[in-house]
C-alpha cells in the first residue's frame, strides 16, 4: 500500500515539474508582467517579497532578512511528517529552487538521542526524504536535492531533555557554501 | 586546486594512525554482589627492588571481580601473605570463609622477561586445583594475568573466561565545531586505549571480524555514511561500501567472507549482504520500512534484524540468503538493537519498556520470553562477551556517556568512563587468537 502512495506521489512530481518547467522558460521580464497583473509595480513587488508574496529573482540566499534564511524544520517524537506551518518555509525553498536550476541544496535528517543509533539514522533520512518529497512537488529537480542523514550523531543541541530532544529532531536546509 | 587542498585538510581530519590515547578509561567496580563465591588473591611474591610494571594478582582479582561471580578478599583482611602451597595455612583461610586461594610469584628470567607461577587452591580440600608457569616479556604481563584470570575463571565455573579480549569503541568529546570522534580500542577492562580513527565526523558502529584482526565501521567523514575495513595491525584500511544514501549498521558475518549492511540505495533502508572478496551484494528484505542493525547468528544461518513494517523497531529473523522475515519480539513498542549471544540462544536488545525508558533485556529464542535486565533510561548497544556471559552496552551517568558491563543476570559489574566527553557504541572482540 506504501509503495503504491509513493509512486503515486512521484508521478505527481513528475507532472508538477513538467508544468514548472514549460513556466520556468519564459523570461524573468515575463513573470514581472503578471506580477503586475496581480496588482503592483516593481516597488509594490518589492515589498511583496518582504510580507513573503510575489517571486524571488535576484532575491540572495545570503540575506539574513528573506524567507530562505529559515533553514531548520522540526518534527514530532517519531514522527516524519512536515508541519504545516513549516510548509510555508518549503514553499519559499522550492520556488527559489525551482527559479534557479543550477542551485543545488543538501537535505539533512537528524533525529533525537533516544533509541538505537541506526535505527535512528533511518529515522533520519526519513525526514530528510519528506521535506525532499515537498520539495519535488513544487518543481525542484531531484539533480537539484540529496538527502543525508546523521541520526542522532549531530545534536544541535547537547541536552538529555525534551528542550534539546525537540531541537534535535530537525531537517536542516544547507546551500552549498552557506 | 581547491580539490586537491580539500583533500589534504580531509587526511589531516581524519587521521588513521594507532596511537596511545592519553585520557583513558577509568573504571569504576560496583560493590557487594549476592551470591559472589568468595575468593582471596594474594599479592604475588616478587623480589626486586624495583616495582613490576603491572601489578599481576591485582589485575587477576579485578578481573573475577568484574565478571559478578566472584567476590575477592580485600588485602588488608588477609591473616597472611603465602607465595607457595608450602606456605599456606589453611585455616587462616577458613575462618574467613574464603574457599578458594589464589597465590603466585614472579621472577625475573631476564632482562625484559618474567616467569609468573600461579596456583589456584580448594581451601576445604587443601589441595590444588590449578597450577601453571607463564612467561611474559613487560609488555605482555597485563595480558598474562587476563590469561591466569580465564584459567581461574574456567576451572571454578566450568565455563571459559573472557578476560583475555578487547573491546572497541566511539569517544565524543567537545562540542559544535570542534566535535571530535574517535574509535578507540583497549583491553575489556578499559587499560591502554589506542585510538584507530579520528574524526570531525561521526564514527559509528564497530564490528570485529572474526579473527579479530580486521574492524569495520561507519565513517561520515565525506559528509555522508561510508562503511570501512580496517587492518588492526597495520592500520591500512579499504572502503567497503559508499553507495548514495545510507551505507550503515555493518555486521562480520561468523566465516569472516561477508558482511551484512544497511542500505538505502534503493529508496528505503533494507538489509543486504556483501560478499568481501568481489563485493558483491544479495538483497535480503524488501519493504517499505527501516530494515537496518542485521546481526549474524552465530551459526552463520540467519540474520536477525530490526524493522519497523509493523509500525514501530521489533526484531525479525531471516535466512541469512533471504526469505521470509519472522518476528520474534511482541511485547513492548520498541525492540532493536540486537546482538546475538555467542551460543545462538539468545539476543541482547535495546527495549523501551512503559514508562518510556530505554532499557537492556535479553530474549529468549526458545522460549521467546524477554527479561529486561539494566535500568535505563537511556540503554544501548548491547555486546555479549565472546562466553556469552557478560554484557557491555552504553548507558548514560551525570549527563555522560558511559559505558556499562553487567553479567547477563543482570548484576552489575562496572562503569567505564572516559575522562572527558562521552563513550558509546562498545563492541567485544572475538577471542583473541593465541
């Protein structure tokens, strides 16, 4: 039944990347055109940017102020499912992904103390797998993602509890360079 | 250029050599374990001026000690101090209730030579059970005592020591960016680690091969998980498997021609076996789930393994050339972890009992009964000892890593710590070859 969903859910990908990239060939002037038909001129689109709306050409991954600085999803104890809050911030990873196809972005799973070690490395590239799955959905190449996990080898947080383990069960967006 | 600089920063990163580890493994004894036969070990007779390098019947009564079946005499309690069978007086043996009387003494044969006679003596009987001589240069006497410690240990028990072995593990200590693993190898009583890698990265799951020559492991050092053989002599080491996604949880199969891994090349964690020689790899499940931590059976027969196909971690057995998995642990919501006892009767396991504590137990495959025998919270990494009846795992002490030995009864035999940061992941050797 798994499989079944899963396959499902690839052609899915297939079929959005498909879609995105007959859209990705037009030109950056192109999308500033119906950006302007939802209502702004370039400073109004600007601004969009800012209240998290419109594209993110030319928007730099550097700047600690876009959306694409949040880096870090969490998860539920045992759980690999994305949040939907958390989805918002996918969704501005996967349009910048999708606008730059050269960019490329490391997936990295990571998981709470508790448990056998490999088992927990299985646990964490299945959330790095799920964030991957979200991501191809909205039109990122799967060239442009690989996934990695550590389990619970690489704490962000050094604690024995349910502080540091919520902190630690996490998938980390990494920009190669970053 | 950039590849090339990266490359030189990777070697120094992760440095390979066999090296003495200054910080070592401190090891704390428990107390007053019920049930213990009393034994007295006399401090052996030596002549010199000049002290042995290693203290001999210490290491011996640490040893007994250690294994939970054995409750030595404190020195200070002995009426006297016989080197000889000559010079014992047994009673002042039995008024202590001490049944049985260890003694010895070393000489010097030569410049870096001793000679160590040791006799193992019924005080009820007033007779010897064992006598020997065993010859040793300095750097072998640790390993000697092992050896009279096993010989002790076998002819009141009826049962082979296993105080002659080794053990690996992975040490953490620092923190964020300067994180640093090693693999560390020393004596099952913690004494002379030697460092065998070193990393910025983690290290993970150590697994002996059977002649206990050779070591494979989990390395992330290219910032993904990669399987490696390494030579314990020479240090030289070979990668065994690099595929994209997981490569984890290596087991040495009991001929010593494969090793069974995890893999998630195919999309999901499934078991496979690699055959050494050519690397050539046999698919053992396929499903949707995490299907990692194979272990052999020691007849070589079977693989038991963890899967969470039944929504979370049981332990499941397989042909070791694949088939239908059978489950082997319904109670409780998680069991994983396993490793096998030495005589295929029984498993170790990591299990998370009610109250959410991970815990040690041990399972039963005739009986499929599961006995959880450490107290948690955070128990893992069962390793058997090569005789089956000791166990090390990790555990957690104030907030570190330690790591535990227990008998498999669960009595407690000791902690070992290292003295900065965390040790885990402890796996017994094989025994030695002679």
């Amino acid at each position: 039944m798994r499989a079944t969903w899963k396959s499902l859910m690839v052609a899915g990908a297939v079929a959005l990347a498909t879609g995105c990239s007959s859209m990705g060939s037009k030109t950056g002037g192109d999308a500033a055109i119906e950006d302007r038909g939802i209502g702004g001129t370039q400073d109004e689109m600007t601004q969009g940017i800012g209240i998290g709306s419109g594209s993110f050409e030319g928007m730099s991954i550097d700047d600690p102020n876009s959306p694409l600085a949040q880096r870090v999803i969490y998860f539920e104890f045992d759980s690999s499912e994305v949040r939907s809050a958390d989805r918002d911030v996918l969704n501005n990873h996967a349009r910048y992904l999708a606008a730059n196809p050269q960019a490329t972005i490391v997936l990295e799973g990571h998981g709470d103390e508790r448990g056998s070690r490999e088992y927990n490395i299985g646990l964490g590239e299945r959330r790095a797998q799920s964030v991957r799955q979200i991501l191809e959905l909205q039109g990122v190449g799967s060239q442009q993602l690989s996934t990695v996990s550590y389990g619970e080898e690489k704490p962000a947080v050094e604690g024995h509890d349910e502080s540091a383990w919520a902190q630690n069960r996490r998938v980390e967006l990494i920009y190669p360079g970053q | 250029m950039m590849k090339f600089l990266r490359a030189i920063l990777l070697a120094v990163a992760t440095s390979l050599a066999t090296l003495p580890v200054q910080a070592a493994l401190t090891i704390e004894i428990s107390q007053g374990v019920e049930g213990a036969v009393p034994i007295a070990v006399v401090p052996f007779g030596w002549g010199a001026a000049q002290a042995l390098p290693h203290d001999v019947s210490a290491i011996i009564g640490a040893d007994l000690q250690r294994s939970g079946r054995f409750a030595p005499l404190p020195t200070q309690d002995m009426l006297s101090q016989p080197t000889d069978a000559a010079q014992v007086n047994y009673r002042d043996w039995r008024v202590l209730g001490v049944d049985n009387l260890v003694i010895g003494k070393v000489e010097a044969t030569g410049p870096d030579s001793y000679n160590i006679r040791f006799q193992l003596l019924d005080v009820l009987r007033g007779r010897q059970v064992v006598g020997m001589n065993v010859s040793a240069t300095g750097a072998q006497l640790r390993r000697a005592a092992h050896h009279i410690a096993d010989q002790i240990y076998e002819a009141l028990t009826g049962e082979r020591g296993a105080f002659n072995t080794r053990i690996a593990y992975v040490t953490a200590t620092g923190s964020g960016k300067s994180k640093l693993y090693e693999m560390q190898v020393a004596d099952s009583d913690g004494y002379g680690p030697l460092s065998i890698v070193r990393s910025k990265q983690p290290l993970m799951s150590p697994t002996w091969s059977p002649d206990a020559q050779r070591i494979a492991y989990v390395s992330f050092e290219k910032r993904r998980a990669e399987i490696y053989v390494q030579d314990m002599r020479t240090g030289n080491r070979t990668m065994a498997a690099a595929f994209s996604g997981i490569n984890g949880a290596p087991s040495w199969s009991p001929d010593g021609t494969r090793l069974a891994l995890t893999l998630s090349r195919d999309g999901n964690p499934e078991i496979y076996v690699m055959r050494l020689s050519d690397n050539s790899l046999t698919r053992i499940t396929q499903s949707p789930a995490i299907d990692t931590e194979p272990v052999w059976s020691p007849d070589g027969r079977s693989l038991v393994f963890t899967s969470d196909r039944a929504g979370g971690p049981q332990l499941y057995q397989v042909p070791a050339s694949g088939g239908q998995a059978q489950r082997l642990t319904f109670e409780g919501s998680y069991n994983a972890g396993a490793d096998f006892s030495p005589d295929g009767q029984r498993l170790a396991l990591v299990h998370r009992d009610a109250g959410g504590r991970y815990r040690i137990a041990v399972y039963e495959l005739a009986t499929r009964r599961l006995q959880v025998i450490s107290d948690g919270r955070f128990d893992e990494s069962p390793s058997f000892a090569p005789n089956g009846r000791m166990l090390l795992y990790a555990s957690q002490a104030a907030n570190r890593g330690v790591l535990a030995g227990t008998s498999v009864d669960g009595r407690v035999g000791q902690t070992l710590k290292f003295q900065q940061g965390d040790v885990r992941e402890p796996a017994w050797s094989p025994y030695l070859p002679r």
